[in-house]
C-alpha cells in the first residue's frame, strides 16, 4: 500500500478533510484528527483507535500495527507500516477510527453522528431504510434486514456500500459479500466456528464476533437466534 492509497481510503469517509499538523497530512472528521501521514516519505499511517480496538489489530496483524510511542500509543494511536499493509486491513482500521470519534457539531463539517444517523425510535426503526449498494444477494438482505429491524430502537446504516444494523449507536449485525457478521457469547462463538460455514471474524473475533457464510448456512431459524444473541449482548 502507498500513502495515496492511504490517502484515498481515509478520506472515502464521509465527511473526512485533509489538513496538516506538525509538518505532515492529517486526516479529520468534524474538526477532529482521526488519521495522520508520517514519516520520512510518508510511509507509516496512524489511526486513532480505542484501546481494545487496538490491541486486537495489534495482535493480529503485529507486522503491520503497533502503538505509537509514549503516551499517544497508551491512548489509542496506531501505527501502520504501509508498505506491508493490505488494503482491507487499513479499511477496517481506518473504519474504526471514524466510528469512535465523539461527535462534533458546528463550522458545517459533518460529525460522526452524521455518518451513523441518530437513534430513531422504534416505531421509526421499521421507516424504509437507506438503500445499500453492496451487491448483496436480495433475498439474504431482505431476510436479515427482516430480522434485524424487527428489534426496538434498531437502525440500518451503510458503511463503505454495505448494510450495518445498529441498536443505538452501536453495530450488533452486519452484511458484506454474503458474509454476515454477528456477535456472540464467547463460549458460544468458540464452539459454532467449528461447523461448516462458520469463522472468526477478523480482528474483533476474540471479541466474540463471527462470520456467517450465507451460501453454506441456510438455516434462517438459527440465523435467526444468532442475530438475536448478538443484538441482546450490544443492546
């Protein structure tokens, strides 16, 4: 990955500038730096994330993330050595950033309650939600979306063209490339991904977060207890 690349990805977020800080590119959201540039030639990329977001990503892929130094690393910034990054891994990290940041109102930037609508209310949660433009198989959209929206205080967003299901302001299920993502008791989650179909999550599968392959598991009722499991723990 190049720092165009980078470059490119972060400001795919809605709402994200370039400026600069301390002689090199930053990258904010409603005034506040989520991602920054550095480095001789501008080869490292820094996201702001929590810290248990960053110790996952860290543990995962410690070639690529490691916490910046002194106190700034205590507290969330991540570095990310771009040259043997993937494009999907600085993605989902860049992602993260956005999404933890507080939100910001005011000087006509849009805060990141902008990118994840606020809460409606639960005669609201079942309006017709914004379409996605994840190529996404219709009839397993229209299911999840089914049962997903069914929940009080349940919202659809779209993050990075796919279908993100929120209770509040938090994710509890998500729908990518036939791929669904769920959260689950952590007992429960160790145990399921040994079936056919079923797998860790990456980077927050430790959190108890699986992938669901919709092609191999067809059975909707389970699907159906799993997304429940998941909204009970987010909720």
């Amino acid at each position: 990955m190049t720092p165009d690349d980078f470059r490119k990805i972060v400001l795919a977020c809605d709402g994200a500038v370039e400026s600069s800080h301390m002689n090199h590119p930053d990258f904010r959201l409603g005034g506040k730096i989520f991602a920054t540039l550095s480095g001789p030639d501008q080869e490292l990329g820094m996201v702001k994330l929590k810290p248990d977001h960053q110790q996952t990503l860290v543990d995962s892929e410690p070639e690529i993330f490691y916490p910046a130094t002194g106190a700034w690393g205590k507290q969330g910034c991540t570095m990310i050595r771009l040259k043997k990054a993937k494009k999907r891994s600085v993605k989902s990290a860049v992602t993260l950033a956005a999404e933890n940041l507080e939100p910001v109102i005011g000087s006509g930037k849009k805060s990141v309650k902008q990118l994840s609508p606020t809460v409606p209310s639960a005669r609201k949660s079942a309006s017709k939600p914004k379409p996605s433009t994840s190529p996404e198989n219709p009839d397993h959209l229209r299911r999840v979306r089914k049962v997903c929206l069914a929940f009080p205080d349940t919202q659809e967003t779209i993050t990075w063209g796919n279908p993100l299901f929120r209770v509040g302001e938090k994710k509890f299920a998500g729908l990518a490339a036939g791929i669904l993502g769920c959260k689950l008791e952590i007992p429960h989650a160790k145990k399921i991904i040994k079936l056919p179909g079923f797998s860790k999550a990456p980077y927050v599968g430790n959190q108890g977060w699986v992938s669901i392959d919709l092609k191999l598991v067809t059975n909707w009722k389970l699907i159906a207890e799993l997304i429940a499991e998941s909204y009970g723990l987010i909720s």
